[in-house]
C-alpha cells in the first residue's frame, strides 16, 4: 500500500468513525455490508475503479461519479465513507478496492463494539477456523478459491446463521472472498487479529497436547502480557500429536517447547552420528 493509499484510508476512516459516534450497532453493520458489496463491485468492475482512482480526473469529478453509481443503493454513512475515499489518491485503483473492504471491516468490528459483542466476534471465528480446519471436506469446498465465492459464502450463513453473532456471520462469509486477497482460512486468523486489535490485544496461537484449565490459561496469558507489554488473547488448539509440552506463536515469533520437537532433534542428532 502506497503512503498516498494509507492516508487515503485514515481519511475515509475519520468518516466513519464520526458517524459511529451516533450510529446504532445496527446501523454500523449494515454500512459494513454495504461497504463489502460495493468492494464487491469494485473487484467486478476495473474500468470502473480504474475511473476513481484516477488522477487526472478532480476529485469532484470523482465523488460525483459514485455517487450518482450508488445513490440509493446505500445509506448515507457508507455514501459518504466511499466519497471520502474516491476523492483521495492510491498508487494503484487495486489500493482503493482494499482500503474499502479493510473500512467495511472496520465498520463490522465497531458495530460489536458497539453492542458489546466483539469479544464473543473474535472468539466465535477463530473457533469456527478450528471447526472448518477439523474437517477436511468442508475446509476443501471452503478453501476452494476456484469455485464461486458466493456458494461458499452462502454455506458459511447457513452454517452459522442463529448460532453466532451476526457480524461473525458477515465477516466469515466475507472471507470466502478473501479478505486482502488472502486465502478463506488466512482471511478468517486475520479477522481474528483485527477483532483482538480492536480490543489493544495481541494474538497468542498456543497448541498444546491436552486442555490447558483455566487456572493454566489465566497464568499463560499473564506471562504473555508481561513479555509483550499489552494484553494477551489466547487462542488455544489442542493436538495429541506434539505429545506434550506446549507451542506458542505470536505473529512472526514462534516458541516450540513441544516434545515433538524434542524428540525430532533428538531423531536428528542421532541420524548424524
């Protein structure tokens, strides 16, 4: 993303955070959602984001267009939010297609901020990960970015509809269309970072071979925070196969204290004898 492109997306984002300041939860998920159909547009129409990325064209000029494009089509936050960012500059018109969907998230994350749920939102989506990554037919048509984002994204309503939060439906049918051009399951861990950031948490994948208790997460968690300054969402997976021990991943950092891997070096040094 250009310096350009980001400065066009705070931009846009002081919009929508003005409006939020007196927008309802329900109203803040459906600019969210209007946000992603108009990504959606935007993906299926190049000459078009080519046309309000454009420089040569005024900014006027520009506004003018989609407005007259969407008048109707959405309310007046998501109007203005997309105003705001075809009047800014992008390095590319690929940059105004992302800063729109990353404002439609941003839109959904304040929605459940609004009515108290973003916690349950970050919760519920990295477990529906767990649920989709543990079996292997559905993590197939899922992942499957060949075949119509549409269908996938309708089977993910149909699974959670009624049984989650409804921004976690929104954002979990919005990455059958890759968030970022991110992969289904990349899009869904970076839905689960941006609902902890919301919050000033950082992200900890922990596996370990056997549930931790809670006395055991609590006390993890607060060695992480110290360690990391801020704190600490746990995401735990259990898998039998690291045998014992514990492995903890926060963003690019990874600590392998399983007994798997003790057991693959020990293997190793043998093997170089």
């Amino acid at each position: 993303m250009s310096t350009t492109g980001r400065e066009s997306i705070e931009a846009g984002r002081a919009v929508l955070e003005a409006a939020a300041s007196s927008a309802s939860a329900e109203q803040l998920t459906e600019c969210g959602d209007q946000l992603l159909g108009v990504t959606r547009f935007l993906v299926d129409q190049p000459r078009l984001r080519r046309a309000l990325s454009d420089p040569a064209r005024t900014a006027d000029d520009r506004e003018g267009l989609v407005r007259g494009l969407i008048a109707g089509q959405v309310g007046e936050t998501a109007a203005d939010v997309v105003a705001s960012l075809v009047r800014g500059r992008w390095g590319a018109p690929s940059e105004l297609v992302d800063g729109t969907e990353q404002l439609a998230v941003s839109a959904l994350l304040l929605a459940a901020t609004k009515d108290g749920s973003l916690a349950n939102v970050e919760d519920e989506l990295f477990r529906f990960g767990q649920l989709v990554d543990g079996d292997a037919e559905l993590a197939s048509v899922l992942g499957a970015s060949g075949s119509d984002p549409k269908g996938r994204a309708s089977l993910v309503e149909q699974l959670l509809g009624g049984k989650a939060e409804p921004v976690t439906v929104k954002l979990a049918s919005a990455s059958c269309f890759g968030i970022g051009g991110r992969s289904f399951h990349a899009s869904l861990a970076h839905l689960v970072e941006a609902a902890a950031a919301a919050q000033d948490e950082t992200v900890a994948y922990v596996t370990v071979a056997r549930p931790l208790d809670e006395a055991g997460e609590r006390q993890l968690a607060a060695k992480l925070t110290l360690v990391y300054g801020r704190p600490v969402a746990l995401k735990v997976t259990v898998d039998p196969a690291i045998v014992g021990g514990i492995r903890v991943q926060v963003g690019s950092e990874l600590w392998d204290g399983s007994v798997s891997r003790r057991l693959d070096e020990a293997r190793q040094a043998l093997a170089g004898r």
